[in-house]
C-alpha cells in the first residue's frame, strides 16, 4: 500500500503503531539493524536479502522499516509472498517506483517460474530508479533457495545479506517489556516467566500472546498480573 500514489495497487501493508526500528531488541543483530536505519534513510545498497528462522524477527524488521519510510513522507509497498495464491504475479507491475519495496517470505516463489520471472523483471526495472530500494527476506540463505532462474539467484546476489538471528530468552523478556511499554502497561517478571513456561517461545507466538492478553485486560478493565494471565490463559478457573 503506498502513502501517496493513488494508482498503485493496494498491498497488505498494515502500520501498525509498535512496529518501529527503535523497537526491536537487536540481541546479534546490531549490524543488521544499523544498517536498516541506514536504507531507512535513503541509503544503503539497492537489494538486501535477510535471513534466518521462523519467529526471528524478518517480518518486524520489514514492517518497521516499511513505517520508517513512510514517515519520512515516501511511498512504499509490503508483500508477504505466503499468500502468492491470491494473486498473479503482474503484481510485480509498477512496484518498483516505491521508494521501497519490501517481500516477505520469498522462498514461496523459488520453483514457481511464472513468480521468479516477475521477481527478475522487478529486479531489472528497479535499476532505472536510483531511489528504489528491495528488502527480501526468506527462510534460508540465497544458495539454498531452490531457484530455478539462475539469473535471479545473480541479482538477488547483487546487494547486502544479512542473517537475522534469533533472541535468547534475555533479548525476548527485554523484546516483550519494550512492546507492553508500547500498549501502556508493565509486564512482571514473573508473568514473561510463566509465558516462557507454558508456551511455545519464538517471538511471533509471545507477540500474539501480549495481544490477546492486552486485549482481555482492556474487557476485563483488569490490570495484568500473574493470576489474570492464568486464568484468561486456561491454567486458573475463572473467579
């Protein structure tokens, strides 16, 4: 979705206020993160490929990065290639006069031949506009995606590579501090500490977590603590 350009075509790009840069925990990742700030800015090399694991952290980083831009005032456009069944891939058409143009999940287009092409001619068109810039991000690094068009395992090849790793438990409890500070309230150690107990760890499920527990305090008009969060969380009966 871009901020100005009415003609573009709509893309799933929600801004979503907590999503920032500033809000991402680095843990390893500090390199990677000065450097998005650095294409955040307009800088940066013109295709960057990230890396790494399901839950660490890709997607926030493109979606943060796509908030920074559109803050600075200049269009963009956020594409998670999961869900490639619902379009075509003319829908490549045009997007490289955003500023940026970030696609998520790119793994889903290696082997599908018609979405590699369009992803090449993208790639190529893009070079005609010294202000575009493309984040990618996929599951594996660049040589164990299995592309079929060799020519676009050389170009995404062209740019910076970063691997995003994920956070250990330290950087996850600092990462969920830091997005309840966002929603207005304080999480207890011993609330992250139980979360961590009884629930799958990677920060995509901790995230949907705080959300569904935020949203039940805010019915509730209950503060969160850690008998709340039992028993919204099915391990205490309701009271």
């Amino acid at each position: 979705m871009t901020q100005h350009t009415a003609t573009q075509m709509p893309l799933p790009f929600v801004v979503r206020e907590h999503t920032r840069l500033a809000g991402f925990v680095p843990g390893e990742n500090a390199a990677c993160l000065a450097y998005l700030r650095d294409v955040a800015a307009g800088n940066g090399e013109a295709i960057t490929y990230l890396w790494g694991r399901e839950g660490a952290g890709k997607s926030h980083l493109l979606r943060a990065l796509c908030r920074e831009v559109w803050d600075r005032g200049d269009d963009v456009a956020y594409l998670s290639c999961t869900d490639i069944d619902q379009w075509q891939p003319a829908i490549f058409e045009g997007l490289e006069r955003n500023a940026l143009l970030c696609l998520d999940a790119v793994q889903h287009l290696a082997g599908l031949s018609a979405w590699e092409e369009g992803l090449f001619h993208l790639i190529n068109r893009g070079r005609d506009f010294a202000a575009h810039r493309l984040v990618l991000a996929g599951n594996a690094p660049l040589q164990s995606l299995p592309l079929d068009l060799p020519d676009l395992a050389s170009r995404l090849g062209w740019g910076m590579v970063f691997q995003v790793h994920a956070l250990d438990d330290k950087h996850k409890a600092e990462a969920l501090r830091s997005r309840a500070q966002g929603k207005g309230f304080d999480l207890g150690d011993d609330v992250i500490h139980y979360l961590f107990r009884h629930f799958a760890r990677d920060m995509h499920s901790m995230c949907a977590l705080l959300d569904h527990i935020d949203y039940a305090s805010l019915a509730a008009q209950r503060r969160i603590t850690l008998a709340f969060v039992r028993q919204i969380l099915g391990h205490e009966p309701r009271v």
